[in-house]
C-alpha cells in the first residue's frame, strides 16, 4: 500500500491508523499487556507526546524497561514512525480528521477481514451518495438559520459566526470557550516576537509565539496546521493582545459558508463583506431550491444540469476575460 500510494497519490501523505496499531499491538505484543504499566506507556508513545524529543525519550524508556530492544514487530513499527506518531505528523494538515479511527466506523463495513473489493466499493459509493446529501441539507441549514453564539459581547465570536458553517463554527466556539481555564504567562520578548507560556486545565503546556508585525499566532501544539482552525492557546493569546477577531490569514475558504460559491479569492476580497454574504445567501437559496425541485423527476434533472453546466461555462467565460 505503501507504494501504491507513492506511484498514484503522489502528492498525499500516507497514515497509519493508531486504532490498527493497537490492535496489531494486542496480537504481537499480547503477553507484554500483562506487565503493569506497558499499556500506559505504549500509549503515550503513540498518541501523547508534544515534541519529538518526549517521543523518542518515551519510546527508549518502553525498550529499556521491558527489555524490548530486539522485537522485530516494534522495530519494524519504529522505522515506520513519520506515518503515525502524532507528534511528528500533527504539522501536516488533515482536515481534523482523527488518524487514529477506525475505517468500519466511517463506511460502516460489516467485521469481516473477506470484504470483496467489488462489495467495498459499492458500499463507499452508498456513503459518497448519503454524505453529499447530508451535505446539501447542511449548506442549507448553514445559509437560513443564524448562528446562536454564548458571549453576546464577543467580536471574535460573532465574526466566527458570520464566516464559518455550523459544523465548524461548533468546533471554533469549544476553542473559544476553553479559553476560560487557560493560563498564560509572557516568557521571553523582542521587537516583534512576544513568547507566551500556556496550560489548559488537564493539558501540557503549550507555547505560543506572537508577531505584532502580522498577528501571526503559531502554537506548539499545530492544530492550525492540521486543521487550519486556531487553537484554544492562539485565541487566547489574541484576547491577550487586544485583538477581537481573527486574522484574515487564519480563516480558509475551504471552512466558511461561501466555500462553494466559486468566486476567486483574490476576487472575493474585493467584496464588502456583508454585500458578499447576502450574495452567497442569495444565491445558495435559488441553487438549493433548484436541486431539491428537479431531483423527482428525470426531465427536470435534465433541465437543471444543463442550465447550471451553460450558466458555469459563462462565468467561467467572465472570470477568464477578467483576469
């Protein structure tokens, strides 16, 4: 699979799922379960460390103490470790997508290692089909109902509840509101780079490196890398500074309501932005009533695809001659 992957998908990164190396773990190393403490190490070398230096520490320890310098399976597993140990791959974006989840539970396979590949991919068309119309219910959800936020007096979340659909909006407003039981300490500062120390409640301390020349905000922990979304620690650097929204660097199209409204980003800037969201709306409300009046009846499929595929082909005309 490995290579497959390198030949085909040449520009994506492999994973390896941390609930398949437990369960492969179980089988190898099955007798080592018995021993206090192995599981809880094991563990935290997987899925629990927050710099690479944590991870190879934890990782000789489990060797050392458990005399398992020599296990081929573990070896074989510590070669492969840039596909999974979560502190070495959480630079890498993948849309919150948690690597360690089980694949049945996503396409809801039935426990059975002789799965066909015929019979698999039937099923993964069956999720394509149920998801693109939970999809369609969501954009119409997102663009007819208003947002409920928590802090009535809150730029920030207004903002984030203005731009982001309802499923992202949910996981920037826990950030958002974890913020409360955060503490922050300034550690070191220059001209332009401020160093914050943070801890959540229960967590590890993260550090954050605040620019004032950009409001730029990277943290330790890179949830903005792998999610593109600021994390709890960011937000609450930002509050810190004085800065009641978020910078325009840090919201991706790919996350907020008018993700598919086509429109060119460096053309969409140019909008104001409350004349651009009554446009979307607008026009995602007469998009949408298309889609569920022409579904029933195939002439009216007809119809609607080769008006939307004309209509495309002529903004498509316009936004060439303008750039």
């Amino acid at each position: 699979m490995v290579n497959a992957v390198k030949a085909v998908l040449s520009d994506a990164e492999h994973r390896i799922g941390i609930w398949y190396i437990r369960q492969n773990a179980l089988k190898q190393l099955s007798a080592l379960y018995m021993q206090p403490g192995f599981e809880i190490l094991f563990n935290r070398c997987i899925s629990d460390c927050q710099t690479e230096e944590e991870f190879e520490s934890r990782w000789e320890s489990l060797l050392e103490r458990f005399d398992l310098s020599e296990n081929p399976w573990l070896s074989s597993l510590y070669k492969s470790r840039e596909r999974w140990a979560c502190v070495l791959i959480k630079k890498t974006f993948c849309a919150g997508l948690q690597h360690g989840e089980n694949i049945q539970s996503v396409f809801q396979i039935p426990k059975n290692e002789n799965t066909g590949l015929l019979e698999f991919a039937q099923q993964y068309l069956e999720v394509v089909k149920r998801r693109r119309l939970e999809e369609l219910d969501e954009d119409f959800q997102c663009n007819g109902t208003a947002q409920v936020t928590i802090l009535t007096g809150s730029a920030i979340e207004r903002q984030a509840a203005d731009i982001y659909t309802r499923t992202l909006f949910k996981t920037f407003q826990e950030e958002f509101l974890k913020c409360l039981s955060v503490t922050i300490e300034e550690t070191a500062s220059n001209e332009t780079i401020t160093t914050y120390n943070l801890t959540e409640e229960g967590h590890k301390e993260s550090v954050v490196e605040f620019n004032c020349l950009d409001s730029r905000v990277p943290c330790s922990c890179k949830k903005f890398e792998s999610f593109d979304i600021l994390c709890v620690h960011a937000l609450k650097v930002l509050n810190a500074r004085n800065i009641f929204h978020v910078p325009h660097k840090y919201v991706l199209k790919r996350w907020t309501k008018s993700a598919k409204c086509g429109v060119p980003y460096e053309y969409e800037q140019e909008m104001a932005d409350e004349t651009k969201q009554q446009t979307v709306n607008l026009l995602m409300h007469k998009t949408l009533n298309v889609f569920t009046k022409s579904v029933a009846i195939e002439d009216s499929k007809k119809i609607a695809g080769d008006f939307l595929g004309k209509t495309l082909e002529q903004i498509e005309d316009v936004l060439r001659v303008k750039n």
